[in-house]
C-alpha cells in the first residue's frame, strides 16, 4: 500500500467520522443541549477556534472525532446538560449519527449510479441449444425473480449463479409487460465444460451462459 492510498483512506474515513458526528452535534443543537468541544481526530489540539458556547478544532491523530456534550459522560447541574434532557431527546441525538450515515451512503449510492449507470436485468441474448432457450426464454426478456430471490440489476444474475450452481431454478421474467415463469436447468457444454468440470469459475461461466 503506497503513501497516496493511505491519505485517500485517511480522508475517505474523516469524511464518514465528520458526517456521523455532525449527526450528534445537529439533534444536540436542536434539542438545546449544550455542545462543549466538536472535532475531527484524537489527541493534543492542533488548531482549534471557540465560536459561542461551543470549541471547533483539529487533532493531532486523523482517526475518530467527537462531539463533546455538557453531562455526556457525567453528571452536570446544567439545565442544558445530555443527562438532564428527556428521554427522546437523548434518543434522538444518539440515533442521528448512524442515521446520517445511512444519508451519506444514500448520497454515494446515487452518485455511482448516475456515473456508472444502472444495468438493467434484461437479457441481450440467449445461446442457441443453451438452458435458456430450451426454457423459452428470448433476448429482450426482463429477469425479476430467480427462486425465491427478487433481481433488480443484472449482476445479481451473475451472483445468484455463483452461489446456486448446478441448481435447478425458477425464472420469472417480463416480456411485453407481462410476467410469465419457468424453470431453467442448468445444461453444461459437452466440449468445453464437461472435459474442464474440475474447474469451478468455468462452471459458473457455463450455467451464466445459460441464462445470458
């Protein structure tokens, strides 16, 4: 692992440390608890600015951070104290940090799929005297269930394949809007195949052409 891998993970960590601290601070400042330090790292201060009631600074240490709240770890007189809120109150700023995270990964998982874009579970091909055509099925048909397992995106075709080799499975699939099931038995090819059977990733090539 060069130096450029390990700063990109370093910021890829404060960015996920930041945003679930951010959670705590929000809910805190909203319920009127008093929020004495929030930062990003652990050890000595490098830099730190006191704006109101509440210290913003940086540690030394790029791991971690915190959101230091009057009466978190003890107990305070203070009527704005952690400790001295509801029990809602506490809930809910407890709960607002992994919930921001949750948020943040919803905001990446959009940004992959607009760059990357979705791939569609629907069939460009079938392979003439494969599975697949026996069962009927037709380039242009939509894969929505296999088994018992619901399929959103092509790849989850590939992957149920990988974890259900050599099964028996019932496709569903939609063609002109209509929904029709039938079952698939995975046919492995006489010359490449069956002559290679020692070979798993081969396998799992095959029974994918099948249905592909």
């Amino acid at each position: 692992m060069n130096i450029i891998s390990i700063i990109i993970a370093i910021i890829l960590f404060s960015i996920i440390v930041i945003f679930h601290e951010l959670g705590h601070f929000w809910l805190a400042k909203a319920n009127g608890i008093k929020v004495n330090e929030f930062c990003l790292g652990l050890g000595p201060t490098l830099f730190g600015v006191q704006r109101g009631e509440t210290k913003y600074s940086i540690k030394l240490l790029p791991f971690g951070g915190a959101c230091i709240m009057e009466g978190e770890d003890e107990n305070s007189g203070d009527d704005r104290a952690f400790n001295n809120k509801s029990v809602w109150a506490r809930i809910s700023v407890v709960f607002a940090g992994p919930f921001f995270n949750f948020i943040m990964a919803f905001i990446f998982a959009l940004i992959i799929i607009c760059s990357v874009g979705y791939d569609s579970p629907k069939l460009a091909g079938v392979i003439e005297g494969y599975a697949a055509e026996e069962a009927g099925i037709k380039a242009g048909d939509e894969i929505v269930k296999l088994n018992n397992t619901n399929i959103h995106f092509y790849r989850e075709i590939s992957l149920y394949s990988m974890l259900h080799e050599g099964e028996t499975v019932d496709v569903t699939y939609l063609r002109d809007g209509k929904r029709h099931t039938t079952t698939l038995k995975p046919k492995y090819d006489e010359t490449t195949c069956r002559e290679n059977v020692q070979s798993p990733a081969l396998e799992r090539r095959c029974f994918i052409a099948a249905t592909r």
